[in-house]
C-alpha cells in the first residue's frame, strides 16, 4: 500500500504545540484536495487535505507505529 504523510489541519492551533502530520492513502490525496473529500489517515482520523508535510515535520506516532509494522 502506498502512503504519504499530510497535515491534518485541526491540529494547527497554538495551544496544541506543533503542527501534527498523519499517514494516509496516497490515491486518495489528489482526490481530497481537489474535490474537498475527507481523507482517513492510518491512525483513524478523518480530515480534508489542505498540505503535505515537509522533511522532518512531526508525524502522529499511532500513524508511524503502524506504517512501520505494515512495512516489515
């Protein structure tokens, strides 16, 4: 399965910390942010996609736990 990590923007608020980035099914992307669609990253969270994350943003740890395991 193919993924990549987005931001999900809820979590953009300053009394949350840092911007928290989760992993989601990298088909469903394009049709997220062109049609406004939600989007169900690996953790289990629903958003709309509004950016991609760049190299050494904060990823959810649920996400990554289970990305990791769906890699070995």
């Amino acid at each position: 399965m193919s993924t990549e990590v987005l931001e999900r923007p809820e979590l953009k608020d300053a009394d949350t910390g840092p911007e928290m980035f989760h992993y989601v099914r990298k088909e469903k992307i394009a049709e997220s942010a062109v049609m406004g669609t939600y989007v169900v990253a690996l953790c289990g969270e629903t958003f709309p996609v509004t950016k991609a994350a760049k190299p050494g943003s904060p990823v959810c740890p649920k996400c990554k736990e289970i990305y990791e395991s769906m890699a070995g």
